[in-house]
C-alpha cells in the first residue's frame, strides 16, 4: 500500500528562517502529491499540487514555494518565514488506476516565532 | 456553502456513549477519506470508503452513494478518543475537506 514519509512532526523556527519540509512517497509510483496548510482553527487548505517531476501548480499566493525533484518526493519551502506561516502542513498524494484514492503523511505542525 | 459539510463541528460526550460524526457531500466523489488529528499531533488515516461499511476496533465508518452521506461511528467512546475527526471526498484529483468536528470524550 501507499505510504508518505513526512517530516519532521513538529517544527519550531525563528521570524526570517528558512523552511525545508520534505515528503517522501513509498508503494507506488508517478503519484500526485499535495501540500496542504491548516491556519489555527481553520480547515485544510490547498497550497501546491504537483502531477509530476518539476510540475508544481499554486493554488494561492503565499511566502511559499515548492519543488518536486524527484518522482516520490515533494519538498515545501520558504525562504524566509513569517509569523503568518505558522500551521499545521500535510502532504497528501494520490495514484492507482484512475486515482480514485488518497493517501496521507503524518504532518508536520510548524511554529514561528 | 461547502461541498464537503461535517456535523456537528463540536461534540462533547460521557465516556462510553456512541458518537456518531456525519459528512455529507454535494459533489460526485470516488472516494471518502476519514482522519483523526489529535491535539498538537499530526494526522491519523482512518478509513477510505468508496461504497458499504467498514470496521476497525471501536471505529465504524459507513458510506451511502445515493444519499451522498457518510457517517463515523465510536462505539463506547473513551477520553482517548478526544480529537478532531475530518472527513475528505476525492474527487477529480482533488481532496475535498470537511471543516472537522471537534470531539471531546469526558471521563
């Protein structure tokens, strides 16, 4: 079955750091993968979508970015981070034939301060 | 309003009572995803139903295509169970997320 690898579970980083979250795919290949954000008391919202290597769609404007280097990996960055960019992230991918389901990393709860 | 709709958005219980959380859905899905998120913690798959009802434990999660609804069940809840439950449709290569219902188990 399909599985996501994602980390790290919880983050804490200064005003002005960098972001680095980095999720891995594992039980299939040529995935769909997503980075979706939760604000405080809010629902999960998409941020980037990717259908394949180096193929990223945006979904809002935001002080992120995300690449996707390799076909089972998805990585969610920033270069300088804001207080506003705290939340809770998950990765989220889906594949099989028609697509028909979704599979989910753990998620990663990030606080800047 | 949404296309994914979760009742209640909060529910507070006695340890041992049945919970029941509802989702309802205005658009064709493949797929209906449950998950739990604890407090502070991250995300826990729960089930994936495209049809029918499953178990697991003292979870039951079941699924009606025509009436676009589903519900999940705790059968005697426990303080543990205390979370945030979210359902999500798979639809069109796109996740479709249910606000959450809050569920907090009193012992």
């Amino acid at each position: 079955s399909q599985t996501i690898h994602q980390w790290p579970a919880t983050l804490v980083q200064p005003v002005g750091s960098p972001l680095s979250l980095e999720c891995t795919v594992e039980g299939t290949s040529n995935p769909n993968l997503y980075w979706y954000r939760q604000a405080a008391g809010r629902g999960l919202q998409l941020l980037f979508y990717s259908v394949g290597i180096g193929q990223i769609s945006s979904e809002v404007p935001q002080n992120l970015s995300a690449s996707r280097p390799q076909d089972r990996q998805f990585i969610l960055s920033s270069k300088k981070l804001l207080l506003s960019d705290s939340g809770f992230y998950l990765c989220a991918g889906s594949s099989g034939l028609g697509n028909t389901e979704a599979f989910f990393g753990q998620g990663t709860r990030l606080t800047v301060v | 309003k949404n296309e994914v709709e979760q009742s209640p958005q909060n529910l507070t219980a006695q340890e041992g009572e049945f919970i029941t959380i509802n989702c309802s859905y205005s658009v064709g899905i493949s797929a209906l995803h449950w998950l739990q998120q604890h407090p502070g913690g991250g995300i826990v798959s729960l089930f994936m139903l495209s049809s029918g009802k499953k178990k697991h434990g003292r979870l039951i999660a079941t699924i009606n295509i025509q009436e676009k609804h589903s519900s999940l069940h705790i059968t005697a809840s426990h303080p543990r169970d205390s979370a945030v439950y979210i359902c999500a449709g798979y639809s069109n290569y796109q996740l479709i997320w249910g606000a959450g219902t809050k569920l907090i188990i009193k012992p």
